[in-house]
C-alpha cells in the first residue's frame, strides 16, 4: 500500500500537468492603466436616443465592475473610448398564421474607438461590438415600442459588459 501511493502521486501529477490547463498571460497587455474616460458618443443610426443608452450602460458598468476610475476628463485619462453607435436594424422574426409579425429581432453594432493618453489606438475585437435581440410584437403599437425600447437597453448593457471585459484583458497582467 505504501509504494503505491507514490505510483499514485506520480500518475495524478502527469494527468494534471497532460490535461491541457495553464496560466494564460494576457498578449499586448496595457500596462499600469487605472483610469477611464468615456466621449459622448455619435449615432449613425435613425434610432433617436441610442447613443445615450450606450453611453449610460458603457458608464453604469466601469462604475459598477471597477477596475477602473471612470474619469470626466479625457486628459486625466489612461484610456479613451469615444465613436458612434453605427447600425441598429430591425427584422421581423416570426410571424402568425394571417402574417403579423409576432416577434422581432434588433441588431446593434458600435463603432468604438480606444486609445490611450498618448493617443495610440487599442483594439478592441469587433465580435464584442454587435449583438441581436429578440422582443415581442403586439396589437398594441406603445406596448411594441417599449418592448423595443427595453431590447435596446438590454443590448446596450451586454455590448458595454463585453467592452469592459475586452479591456480587462489587455490590462490584467
């Protein structure tokens, strides 16, 4: 029983050590950055409002999460998010048996741009920049609108989520 728990140590160590699992170093890592600032951004869309949503959500989650100091002034700043909201497009999605459109799907995609105080771009990866989704039709047209209305601040939240996150990971050493 004792000369096998060696044998055992050993074959737990190899199957560890062969599984796959390692430490992930972050590549082009951003250095001692600590502070944010975030532009007013544009909208290139016919949707009234939606670059306030995303500025809000892009504000609500470094505050929330943070690992940066959001920062008023760009010039204090280590990093600079500024650009426009680019698309927001609405499809119908499913239909009832007489063709009214029971469900929708709005789709945004943002143009954000990152650099830092020496005004060097950062790259953020463009996936983490569109996301769609689905909200409910009715009958009646005010209860449709909000319904768009919340999908938007829904979408608005999971993109800035995903733009703090991209961030995070040039940062964390």
């Amino acid at each position: 029983m004792l000369r096998s728990r060696p044998a055992l140590a050993l074959a737990l160590a190899l199957l560890v050590g062969g599984c796959g699992y390692s430490f992930v170093r972050y590549g082009g890592g951003l250095g001692d950055v600590r502070r944010i600032a975030i532009r007013g951004l544009g909208n290139d869309t016919f949707e009234p409002g939606v670059e306030s949503l995303v500025s809000d959500a892009l504000t609500r989650e470094f505050r929330q999460r943070g690992a940066l100091r959001l920062v008023d002034d760009p010039a204090a700043a280590d990093l600079v998010i500024g650009g426009a909201v680019r698309r927001v497009d609405v499809r119908r999605r499913s239909f009832s048996s007489i063709l009214f459109a029971l469900e929708y799907e709005v789709r945004m995609e943002l143009g954000l741009t990152v650099s830092q105080r020496d005004g060097t771009p950062v790259p953020i990866d463009t996936n983490a920049l569109a996301e769609s989704e689905r909200y409910l039709a009715s009958a009646d047209v005010e209860v449709t609108r909000t319904n768009r209305q919340e999908a938007l601040r829904r979408l608005a939240g999971v993109l800035a989520g995903r733009v703090h996150d991209a961030l995070y990971e040039r940062i964390a050493p």
